[in-house]
C-alpha cells in the first residue's frame, strides 16, 4: 500500500553529524564546497537571475513598473547554507529510467546589493534578501559510463519563503502596493522556473535527450476533505447565535485545487462522497493547504476564517490514508478544531482501463488518465540575412511552439531559432471522455498569448488521438516538419491511465473507519520532541513605560514537513518552561528541527517579536545523549538566549517518554559541535521498554543498526548533587551622599535548584568586592534537567534597611555538571535581564 511504500523508501543519510563525525556543521561539506566557489557562483547567478528576470518583469508588472531593470544586482559576501540532506537510493521512474533523488534544505540570508529602475518611478534597492526552501535534485538518466548521470534537475518542493528588504525609494514601496507586487512578481517568476512541478536542468552529458531527462509524475493524489470537529457556535447581542457554515479551500504550491460544499449549520461538519478531487503528485514532500471558513450570507459580511492548516502528502499516507489535523490562526495557534483529510496515491501506467471506464463515476475534479507532450527542440530554421558591413547586428529570430489539446492551449518560450532548444513539458489531465487530436504549431515571433497578432505560423500539424494508442505503451517520440520543406519539430507524446485506488470518488464512510498508523519502517521512525525550557531572556527597554518582559514562544519545524509546532507562551519570564513534546515521522538522523523564538506582543498592531532561531540536526542530538541547549541567532549574531530541548526515537518516542536516556552537554552554538557526554537514565524511562539503539551506539557497542536492545533497569530516580559556593567578582562599592563613607557590599548567595523548597545560604563576606566562600552543599533533585538558580545580596545590619539585591543567575545543571571540572562562571543579571558587571563561580558534582 501506500503508506508501505513511502516507508520503504530508503534513506541513506549524507549528514556528517548523524555519523559522529567530529568536525560536524549539518551540511557542511557542500556549505563549505558552495563557501570556497561562492564569489564565482554570486557573478554567474547574478548574471542568471538578470538575464532571466528582466523580460519577465514586461510581461508580469503593470504599468511603468514593466521597465524595472536592474542597474546592479550582487548578492553579497554571505553563501548559501546546506543542511538536512537526504539522499533516496536509485529508483526506476514511470518510463524505465533509472534516477536518484536527493533532498536538502537551501538557506540563504544576507546582505546584497541589488538596484533596479523603473520609469517614472526612479531607482528601488535591495539590501537584504532572506530565502529558504527544501529543494530537490534529480540525478538521472543513471547510465553505465562516465559521467554516469545524464543531467541534473533541481527544484524546489514547495514554495520558498522569500523576504526583501528595500531600500532609498523602495522605503516608500514598505506601505504601499508597489512591495507587494514585486515580492509576488518575483514569488511567481520563481515558481514558474523552479517549484514543483517545474524544474531547472543542467547537463551532464551532451548526448542525452529530453526525453531521457524528463521526470514523470509519482501519480495523481485523490484528496477527500472527510469531516471536522471542535466548532464553537458564534455568541451574538440581541440575536440567536451563529452557528458556522463549514466549507474548505484546498491548496497545493499556491494553486487552488478545490472548494468543498458548504456544510450548513454544523459545529461537527461532514461532507459528501463527492468531495473529492485529483491533483498530480511529484513529491511526497509537497503540501497541501487546508482553509476553512464560514459562510456568511451578507454583501457586506465577509466570510468568518476558521482556521488554517498545512501537511504533506506523505505524512496523510504514513498516517494510514487519512489524517487528522489541528486548525491553526493567523499566529499560529492551535483553535481547538479539526479537520479529517483523506488521501490516496494511484499510479501512472501505460494501461486504458481506467480511461475507457464510464466518466460518470467520477466527478469534474477528478482523472482518468494523463496526456504528456513533451517539446524538445525546432531545427531547420534559416537564419536571418547577415547585417551590411559596418552596421549593427541582425536581431535574432525569434520562434516558439504552441501545443493545443481541445480548448486547451500551451506555449514554449520564445528563442532564437538558431538555437532553439525548448525542452518544455505540458500534462494534460484527461476528463472528458472525448480524445481530440494534438496539435502542434511553430510560430515566428514572440508574443506568446492567445492574442498574438504579429506572430508568423511558419506550419502546423495534427497528432491524433489512434495514432498514440496503436504506438508501444501508447507513446509516440519522433521529429516531423511542420510543413513540406519547413523545420522540424522533436517531440514525445504519451498517454497513461490510472492503476489503484478505487476508480471513483473515494468512499469517506470507508476512510472515516480507517484507523491511523504510525510509519514504522525503517526509516520513517517516530521521534519525540520535547521543548523543556529556556533562559537568557531580556527586557525590552521602552520610552516612558516600563521594560517589556518578553512572553516567550516557540515555533518549531521537522525535518521537510511544513507543520509549525507553536509551544504555549510562558508571559513575563526570562527562564520560561515548557516541557511540551510532539511526535513526528523521522526518515533519517540527518533531519533539523529548527526552532525560532518569538515575544508575543498583545496589540493588534504590534506584530510578535523575534528573539532568535537555531537549527540542529537530530543525529547530533541522539549523539549527545539524546538532550541538548542551543543557543539562538539572529541574523547570524549570537544572542545569548538558549532553548533545551530533547529528543527520543523509535519504542521510547512511542511510549510518550521524553528521552529513552538524557545527557548532560555545554550550551553551544546551532553552529558548534557539542563536547562528548557519557549517556545516563533519564526520570521518564519505562523500566520494561525496549530501546532502540542510535547509529552511533551500534558502532560503538556491538549492536547492528536499529537491533532493539535488551529491557534494561531503572536509575534512581533521584539524584545527589553537591554544589559549591566558590567565589565571586566584580562587585561594586555603592556610594552615598551627605559625606557618608563609601558601602562595600558584605556578599552572601541564595542558591535553589529548580524553585525548590531548599534554599541554601551561604556565609556573609563582609567589606569585600571577590568574596570567597568555598562552601557546599548537597542537594536532591529527580534529574540533571533542573535548573540552579544563584541569587546574591549585599547584607545591610539594619533592623529598617532590607538586603540589597545584587543580581540573579539561572542555568540548567546540566551546563555546570558538564563544563570543565563540574565548574562554571555564572553571569550575574539585573531586573531588566542585562549583565550587572559581577561574577559568581559555582561547581556542581553528582555524588
């Protein structure tokens, strides 16, 4: 089945950090391949980008816009960035052709230097661009000689997210609709070159064809919007309350593929059996967007947005065909509603069956089968006559194809017909039961819209529908002139059918009972993540108010899943805890999880603010014992704020534990490699449950990869940590007036751990700026999770004047066990969350 297949899909990871490698930046062999060619690669793509989207702009912008060029276009000193690679093994595609499949993030944010001008409007600058994406790369045809792979093709699987940051006159297009049309510009012109379905492709090898290149679909996914549950009814003043009026858009690569019926008066909304529709599939990775809405009858009464939610295509097959999924707001939030969603994904093949059924089983958004027209290239073209001696050269010639299928029609670019070179495919989905002919016409010029008036047809001919059917595996690939004497044109034409599936709009009785399951394959293995706290948070100073505490909030990502997993807000707190955990599918310990952290803001207009973002692959935190503190960036600049998190994989994930063992690991960097600690039992192990054992722990332990170890004995529960009262510096002398001696604090410390009952207080130093105590004492906790908190005071003798607080340290244990000698210099922090200037030096030792 399907679900079966997805995981059977193999994954061999190509991160050095899911194998141990001590030198480990996820992805940074081709981070640092992309690094060293990166001021070569910024001239040719800058020259790309400029040849490609300059003729673009006259066709997409309206108005004086459409004579935006560029005057300068660099993208600066800052490469791209690699990560979370995966590369398939060789599979065979719908044609017979051999192909590898490789995955991999592409991040990019920096400064550019990018300037444009348009007519009227006068110069736009670009100084800082952010895009990422997952894209993929298709190695293929895989041949049995040098250079062993025909062509590469690259895409990206769904939309990037794309951010511009203008400058000088641009500053004006901030607030009005001049920014938004060249950021959807651009947004189209990119995913009209390079999102799913379309790729770019570059050759290997000079005599490989189009036709060997091309990449079929992986088949046609047939969704069914199934039921919803978790609506409110809308409370009113004076009327009777609202109760919603469900209906659903779905989306794929920002194309709208359907809008369901409208469920009428309904909190647990269930829709008809013909609430289906086909869409072609490419990747398991691409996305599928689910809004829902109510209906609102009024003119002027827009309808009420419900909630909106994102997911694969391979997470609704891994999850058994239909999955059930959380409605999330504008901020991300989880709204309390759901939506089911099936899926089913039926093959391509070279069989009718499923074209000669009867078309009335199935519903206008649905397929019977699939027409391919695949354009490679028009040769045979006289070339113009050669300019006079001493004047400019002859503008090139330009030509085009036009491919018609009934009402249908599709266009190739416009080139020069010298080098004529289209390489171009169009799929048809086949609905009607009617087969008309092929048409395919060259045309001389280069507007290439329904209503070119000054194009020349140079010849034109007809493809008809017999002649495909009584070609092998209904397939026809030939040159032929488009006219006596004329040039030719090289072509493929294909006609596949359907196989799988139930042939007719899927039965959502039948998909409502399916129970959902978990991937267990090899590769698709369920890992836990869990969010436990964070720390180093400051204040935000404000004019005339009082500091803003920062109301922090996670929003995290796994692996290519577009999901957003937003955590609780933990209001005013500089040391907010989760412990919240979410599962997810894992196909390889390359996978990242990237985690941002975001201050919610209240107001309306107060958008939330960023704190930082970090990326981490899950290889390297099974490597360090399955916990780890990243330290978040911001544009690349460390911030000092912190977020641990942990990760469990396979029977411990499954169990709902939070890590089958924890370690204890310095804060680093997303960037730097974590020091080496031994792994310990963690507080949340089952005491009976089998542990599967990391890559890593097989190679070193004996055990072959993914064996499933031996039930082993619970730790204690608690442990004994002594802690030790070192030292402190920096203190400072608090003057004071009316000729009053100087007062030189007499320091002592309040140290917890975790908030508990048991405060510890050490002896006073008194008159002393690097007081000494070297004093201990041991504490239980349940594990090395916990957080220590050092608070220090200056002790005042009188009976009327209180201690006066000199600064507050909190860090998890886990940061002093594991630093050198169990010893480390803690930072001192005001009210505000900034450094006070002062030190104290704490060790922490388990017994």
């Amino acid at each position: 089945n399907d679900s079966t297949t997805l995981q059977k899909s193999r994954s061999l990871a190509f991160n050095a950090s899911a194998a141990a490698d001590a030198n480990d930046r996820s992805g940074s062999f081709l981070t640092d391949v992309i690094a060293s060619l990166w001021s070569h690669m910024n001239t040719a793509i800058s020259a790309e980008v400029k040849a490609t989207v300059e003729p673009m702009f006259k066709e997409m912008l309206p108005g004086p816009l459409k004579s935006m060029h560029f005057t300068k276009c660099s993208l600066g000193d800052v490469p791209l960035r690699l990560d979370n690679c995966i590369v398939h093994e060789c599979k065979t595609n719908l044609v017979g052709k051999e192909y590898v499949q490789i995955e991999i993030d592409v991040v990019w944010d920096g400064q550019c230097d990018i300037e444009l001008k348009a007519d009227y409007i006068g110069r736009l600058g670009v100084k800082h661009l952010k895009l990422s994406g997952r894209m993929s790369f298709l190695l293929q045809p895989v041949m049995d000689t040098i250079p062993v792979v025909g062509a590469v093709q690259y895409g990206f699987v769904n939309p990037p997210q794309l951010e511009l940051d203008f400058t000088g006159l641009a500053n004006v297009a901030d607030i009005s609709s001049i920014k938004t049309t060249i950021n959807k510009t651009i947004a189209d012109i990119l995913a009209g070159m390079m999102v799913l379905p379309n790729r770019m492709m570059t050759k290997l090898n000079d005599s490989t064809s189009f036709f060997e290149a091309y990449q079929p679909p992986l088949g046609v996914a047939r969704f069914s919007i199934l039921r919803g549950r978790g609506f409110t009814e809308e409370k009113r003043k004076l009327r009777k309350a609202d109760i919603p009026d469900v209906y659903c858009i779905v989306s794929m690569a920002g194309r709208e593929i359907w809008t369901t019926e409208v469920v009428q008066d309904s909190t647990e909304p269930v829709w008809s059996n013909q609430e289906t529709a086909d869409i072609l599939l490419d990747d398991h990775n691409q996305a599928v967007t689910i809004r829902v809405l109510d209906r609102d009858e009024g003119t002027l009464d827009a309808d009420d947005d419900l909630g909106m939610a994102t997911l694969t295509v391979g997470e609704i097959l891994l999850a058994g065909k239909v999955k059930e999924v959380e409605l999330q707001d504008e901020g991300g939030r989880g709204t309390g509603a759901f939506i089911s969603i099936g899926c089913e994904l039926l093959k391509l093949e070279p069989k009718l069956e499923s074209i000669e059924q009867d078309m009335n089983q199935l519903n206008d958004k649905m397929y019977n089968g699939l027409l391919t027209i695949l354009l490679s290239q028009a040769s045979g073209i006289a070339a113009p006559p050669a300019a006079p001696e001493g004047e400019d050269p002859v503008a090139p010639d330009l030509y085009f194809i036009k491919a018609t299928y009934g009402d249908e029609s599709f266009y190739t670019s416009a080139l020069d017909g010298q080098a004529a070179i289209y390489n171009s495919s169009f799929r048809i989905p086949l609905i009607e039961s009617d087969k008309p002919a092929v048409k395919l016409a060259l045309y001389k010029g280069s507007d290439t819209t329904e209503e070119g008036k000054d194009n020349e047809l140079v010849g034109e001919f007809e493809v008809l529908n017999e002649t495909i059917l009584n070609s092998p595996s209904y397939t026809i690939s030939t040159s032929r002139q488009v006219c006596d004497g004329s040039p030719s044109l090289e072509y493929s034409i294909s006609i596949c059918g359907l196989v799988g599936g139930s042939g007719v709009p899927l039965d959502t009785t039948a998909l409502a009972s399916t129970t959902a399951k978990s991937g267990s394959g090899d590769d698709d293995t369920p890992v836990a993540v869990t969010i436990l706290k964070g720390w180093g948070f400051k204040a935000q100073p404000r004019r005339l108010k009082k500091a803003d505490v920062p109301d922090v909030y996670c929003k995290v990502k796994f692996g290519s899943s577009p999901t957003v997993w937003r955590t609780s807000t933990k209001k005013n707190n500089f040391t907010p805890f989760w412990e919240e955990t979410k599962t997810f599918q894992m196909k390889g310990r390359s996978q990242v999880i990237k985690i941002e952290a975001w201050d919610e803001d209240s107001g309306t207009k107060d958008p939330d603010d960023f704190l930082g973002k970090a990326r981490i692959s899950v290889g390297k935190i099974l490597l360090a014992g399955g916990s780890f503190d990243v330290e978040l960036l911001n544009e690349g600049q460390r911030t000092g704020h912190y977020i641990s998190l942990k990760v469990a994989a396979g029977a411990s994930a499954m169990a709902g534990t939070a890590a089958a063992t924890t370690a204890t690991i310095t804060p680093v960097k997303a960037d730097e490699e974590p020091p080496m600690a031994a792994a310990s039992s963690g507080e949340d192990e089952e005491k009976d449950e089998p542990v599967i054992i990391p890559e890593e722990t097989s190679a070193r332990g004996g055990l072959s990869i993914g064996e499933v170890a031996p039930p082993v004995a619970k730790e204690p529960e608690n442990l004994k940590v002594k802690m030790t009262a070192i030292s402190g510096a920096g203190f400072q002398v608090e003057k004071r007036r009316f000729g009053r001696r100087a007062d030189v604090p007499d320091v002592y410390c309040n140290i917890s751990i975790d908030s508990s009952d048991t405060k510890w207080r050490t002896s006073t130093i008194d008159n002393n700026l690097s007081p000494v105590w070297n004093e201990d004492k041991t504490f239980t906790v349940k594990d090395d999770s916990k957080v220590v908190c050092v608070e220090v005071f200056d002790e005042d003798s009188g009976k009327t004047d209180a201690d006066d607080w000199l600064g507050k340290a909190m860090v998890p244990l886990t940061s002093i066990i594991s630093s050198r000698d169990g010893t480390k210099q803690l930072v001192l922090l005001d009210k505000q969350g900034s450094p006070t200037g002062a030190v104290v030096t704490v060790r922490a030792v388990v017994e």
